[in-house]
C-alpha cells in the first residue's frame, strides 16, 4: 500500500500541494484528474521520491520513504514528453531496466518481445529512437515500464502523443496488465473520459487540492462538491443559480420544478447543477422540463452537436446526438432531464447529488 499522510509541498511561501491524505491499495488503478496546473505532476512526485514534500510523510507496505531517493525505490514512470535513450536500440531501451537488475538473457528476451508485441513495436525493435515518430517512441517508453516490473507506476497523460486507436486499445489493456503484476497504478489526466473508461479509483484535483477520492463512476455521479462536479465534466458542467420555493426553482423569472429527489431540500438559493447530455431537443422522458432558451452556436463533430444556448442570461452547453446547425439568436425548445440534477449549498458542497 502507498500511503500519503497529511503530505503538503510549499515553494517560495505557495502551497503547490495542500495538505494531503490518500491510500493507494496493491494491484489497483488510480487516476489523478484535474486541469493543468492542478497538482497532478507535482502530486506524483511526491510519491515517486522526486520532490520531498514540506509537511507530512510517505509510506509503502507500512515503511516511512518520504526520505528515501527515486533511484532506491521500485518505481517506474512514463510521462508525455517520452524518454528514451537515443543511442540504443527499441529492444535494448525496452531491456534496460532488466539488464541493471540483472535478470537472465533468456527471461530479457521473452519479456522484451513480450511488451514489443503487445504495443505494436516488433518490428521496430533494431531501430534507434530517432528512426521512431512521437508515437512508436512513447510506446517505447510504455514498454520499458511494463517489463521494469515496479512496484508503483506512475504514468504522466502517457496516451496524449499516440493515434486514436491505439490509445483506445491501451487504455482498456494497461489497467489490466499492471494490476494483474500485484503494482499501484497511479495514472494522471486531464481527460473526463478517459477517467470513466480507465474505471478504478478517481482523486479529483483543484489547485493543489485533492476535492474527492474514491470509486470513479461514484465520484462522477455523486460529487462532494461543486468544484469536484465542475472537473468531471467535459462538456464544461451547466450550472444555475436559482431560488427553491417548494415544489419550484426560480431565476430571473424562469421557473422550472423540482425533481422528487430534490422537494426535500430547504427552500431558499441553491446552485443546480447538470451535464450537457442531459439537455436535449427532444422529451425523451417524462420527467423532462420543457424550457426556452436561446441559440448562441453550433459545433457539429459529425455524430453529435454541441449547441451553446442563453438560458436567462445563463450559457448553457448541450450535447445533441445528430447534426443540428441551429440558426443562432433564434428561440428553441429544449428538454431538461431534473432526474440528473444536482444541488449545492452556498458554500459549494453538495445538497443533493442525482439519481
């Protein structure tokens, strides 16, 4: 178990890290998920022995490593910025970490073209990194993680510099390899979606801060605050500031009614809160509400629509499956889904979550 305690890092009187406690279980996949600048790297760091954190302590398997180097833990990290050796072959960087441990060249060659196999890179293996494109050099770098067989692995948006396919194809394999070698996955993202497909655990991060940690479709679907809501969402989340009155939500004239999951929350002003799929242009069920608003822009990707709307001076985001080029400033009738509305408190945190 890698276990953070109360581990904050301070530069120049800043907090980059703020206090932090976390536990990561052995064999399990655990994604960072925040915008740039969020803490997920300087985070990682801190766990690998990089960086030495201000305040507080690491421990793995219940011994204190806050001090100990990088180079004397069994740690392995692949970043987006790919690292290879250039002089070397792909099977030698692959074999690399192997060959320091001493390993047998019968068990180096079997786990070289093993990992080659599997990231597409056999028949690249007598080619130097500067013979490779950006993506068949980060495989290599994955690759070299993968036989390094680390107790922690560290992975940095490893999957931004690879095809579309590919990236697909490992992100449904990578969890599975590592977890089945008994190593604490740690991977960081910017990506919503990629969170929900890697699935594991999720620790949402905000300016240094970790907001929420637990199982991933848990922590999207009932966010502890709204900042927590607002990094897993992408379309950006819609939110509202509104007035409960019973059995109604008001703002600025509009009204629109309170799903049954939220009549029990005290009257007053809250914040609702929803994700973009689940405002659409046609009543798909009945606890849909009808409301007007306004067209601003459409972006159309071909299988779906992202249309900008004006809501009571509100902007909106929904996401439409089809091709729909609204006219812009022109009135349209959209449906809202309250079964997915979430409520939060003045202070932010969450009142009520979905059903």
């Amino acid at each position: 178990m890698l276990e953070l305690r109360n581990v904050a890092k301070m530069v120049a009187g800043e907090y980059h890290i703020h206090p932090t406690t976390l536990a990561f279980e052995r064999g399990s996949l655990n994604v960072l998920l925040g915008p740039t600048l969020s803490g997920k790297t300087s985070l990682m760091r801190l766990m690998a022995g990089l960086d030495q954190p201000t305040a507080g302590s690491v421990h793995f398997d219940g011994s204190d490593v806050t001090g100990v180097p990088v180079q004397k833990r069994n740690v392995a990290m692949v970043y987006q910025q790919f690292i290879n050796y250039p002089l070397l072959t792909v099977y030698e960087n692959i074999a690399s970490p192997m060959r320091i441990a001493g390993k047998e060249k019968t068990v180096i060659d079997r786990e070289v073209r093993k990992a080659a196999e599997l990231l597409r890179l056999t028949p690249y293996l007598d080619r130097t990194p500067l013979h490779l494109s950006g993506g068949q050099q980060q495989r290599t770098a994955l690759a070299r993680a993968l036989v390094k067989n680390a107790s922690l692995v560290l992975m940095d948006e490893p999957l931004a510099n690879l095809d579309y396919k590919l990236r697909e194809e490992l992100r449904e394999e990578l969890p599975k390899i590592f977890a089945q070698s008994g190593a604490i996955f740690v991977y960081a993202t910017t990506e919503p979606s990629e969170a929900l497909l890697l699935g594991g655990n999720t620790a949402t991060l905000s300016e240094g801060r970790v907001t929420q940690f637990g199982p991933t479709t848990q922590v999207y679907r009932q966010p502890s605050d709204l900042t927590t809501a607002k990094t897993f969402a992408d379309p950006p989340l819609n939110f509202m500031e509104v007035e409960k009155a019973g059995a109604s939500f008001q703002h600025h004239g509009h009204v629109l009614p309170v799903p049954a999951h939220l009549l029990n929350v005290d009257d007053g002003p809250i914040t609702i809160a929803f994700h973009p799929h689940h405002l659409g242009l046609a009543e798909q069920t009945t606890a849909a509400a009808r409301l007007q608003a306004r067209t601003q822009i459409s972006e159309i990707t071909g299988s779906e629509s992202f249309i900008h709307l004006d809501f009571g001076g509100v902007k909106w985001v929904m996401l439409a499956p089809g091709i729909h080029d609204l006219e812009p400033d022109s009135s349209v009738d959209v449906f809202l889904d309250t079964r997915h509305l979430m409520a939060f408190g003045r202070d932010g945190r969450a009142i009520a979550v979905a059903v």
